[in-house]
C-alpha cells in the first residue's frame, strides 16, 4: 500500500502556523478526519477551539459552515425546513448541515432536543425531515466545541450524542514562551488571513480510504478490544465503551498509523489514541464519581492492567 504520509503531515503543519504548541490536539483531530469520524473540542474558553476549526476549513478546499449554538436554536436551523413558495407548493430549504464541514460552536449551549439533531447526520451521513431522507454532501465532518459542562447556561451532551464523537479533545493553556510568541505573531494581524488549502475533497477522501487499508494484526485488534471490555467491567463504571467505541478506536488507531507514515498499527497507536477514544464514552458509577475519580484515569488504569502484545 502507498502511504499518503506526506499529506496528513502538511495539513499538521499547516495548523501549527495558527495553532502553537499544541501539536498533539492538532495530531488527533487529523486522526479524527481521516478516520471519518467527528470530533468534540472541550475547554475553557479563549483557549482557541473556534480558531482551530476555522483553520482546519481553510486548510481544505470544502464547503464550510458554522452554527453558533443557543438556548433557542431550533432542529430546523440546523437541518433546514420545509417553506411555502409563492405558488402554495412547500419547498425544502436545507440548512447549514449541508456542507462538507460543519462547525457547531458552544454545542452544550442549545437544549438537548436541539443537539440530538445531529444524530442522524453525524451516524449516517444524511437527514430525514418531513418525511423525506435526503443525503449530506461527503467528505462530512462535524467540528464541535463545547465549554466545560459546569460553566453557566451549559446542558449536558446525551449519552447517545457524545458517543457519536469518534474523539473527544482538550487544548489546554500554551505554555510561557508559546503564548508569548502568539501575542507578536498575531500584533500586525491573525495568521489564519494567510493560510492557504493544502487538501482538497477528492485528496481527503483517498486518505480516508488509505486509512481503511492500513493493516492491523489480531494481536492488536485483540488488544483493543481487550481495553474495551476492561472497560465494561469496571466496577466503578456504570457504562463501558459501547461496540461503538471499539470500532472508533480501531479506525483511529489506523489513521494514527497512516500518519506516522506505516502502512500496519502498533500498540503504541493504540495507546496515542485510547484516551480521546474512550474516556468520553464512559459513565462513573455514583461512588466513582462522589470519591473525585474521572473517566479518563479509568482508560489509563485499563492501559496499564492489559499486557501490551509483542
């Protein structure tokens, strides 16, 4: 298999020209692209997750759009509604889920009702409303971000709609001198003015086929699903990863192997990409919770208690 390495290496670079410091969360959500999948930006705000999905859409030469969600944003401004026209006949305006990229900002911002409209669309790639299914444009990709589930005016993400997200991701604080280069690389003017595409449809969509051709040996698939289980049987997890969740680690952990340029995944992929994987798939157990744990030591204590296959 030829490894379209180089390209997913562009688009790294391409994003650490707005983005400093920050070249893991820049790697996953890459992994999280070329694995079909969608991905869920979570911090505090200011951090630049708007930012990092502006610059991901102009990397790529797709059609891009962005829903800023509230409190009282409607399923059908998202997925477009039916209208009368002038000659009584109703005719479907889509909405802004009709694109190639899709960014929904402040996600928990909007009720429950409003955030399972994506459901369909982030599973399976079309809407159906008033009856009719109509199929979304591909490559499609849902960027979302989201604050801290406890600051003001935030609903909780369902269950059903954070495991639809292949990879949850933090960006963190820069470090000192990180941020002290952003403040004069950004004193003339924003970087993302100047970032220009380095992919387009047709070169996102070989990479994500190349990433399904990638080859995993049943010792690791094994350990992944090993991992998965472990987490099903947790005593201090109400929910473990879902067959969901193992398919999602699968595929990520092949797109983290087409990116490190090898066409064959090792544990090491595995274990880059187990934690944005699987922690928001998982549900504490109320003592769990009570007692100050999280999901995430609950995926590093399932790396450290399964034997790595040689």
């Amino acid at each position: 298999m030829q490894i379209k390495h180089d390209e997913g290496q562009a688009l790294l670079g391409n994003l650490e020209r707005v983005i400093f410091g920050k070249r893991e969360p820049l790697r996953l959500l890459i992994i999280g692209l070329l694995s079909e999948g969608h991905v869920l930006l979570e911090d505090v705000p200011g951090v630049g997750k708007t930012t990092l999905a502006r610059a991901l859409a102009r990397s790529l030469s797709l059609g891009f759009k962005r829903v800023q969600f509230t409190p009282d944003l409607m399923p059908s401004d998202i997925l477009g509604a039916a209208v009368l026209r002038g000659d009584g006949e109703f005719e479907f305006k889509p909405g802004p889920i009709f694109t190639h990229v899709l960014l929904a900002d402040e996600i928990n911002r909007a009720s429950p009702r409003t955030q399972s409209a994506l459901l369909e669309a982030m599973s399976e790639a079309q809407v159906t409303s008033d009856g009719n299914t109509r199929p979304l444009p591909r490559p499609f990709f849902v960027m979302a971000t989201q604050n801290p589930i406890d600051a003001q005016g935030t609903y909780p993400l369902p269950e059903a709609q954070l495991d639809r997200f292949l990879l949850r991701l933090n960006m963190g604080y820069p470090d000192f001198e990180q941020e002290l280069a952003m403040l004069y690389d950004q004193q003339d003017h924003h970087p993302l003015a100047d970032l220009q595409p380095v992919l387009d449809g047709a070169q996102l969509t070989a990479l994500q086929q190349a990433v399904r051709a990638v080859r995993v040996e049943r010792p690791v698939g094994g350990y992944m699903l090993k991992l998965v289980h472990h987490t099903r049987q947790h005593v201090e997890l109400a929910v473990g990863a879902s067959p969901r969740g193992a398919l999602a680690l699968f595929r990520a952990s092949q797109a983290a192997a087409l990116l490190a340029g090898r066409d064959y995944v090792t544990p090491d992929d595995v274990q880059g990409v187990a934690l944005a994987v699987l922690a928001h798939r998982l549900e504490l157990a109320p003592e769990a919770r009570y007692g100050g744990r999280d999901a995430r030591q609950m995926v590093e204590e399932a790396l450290e208690a399964i034997p790595t296959p040689t």
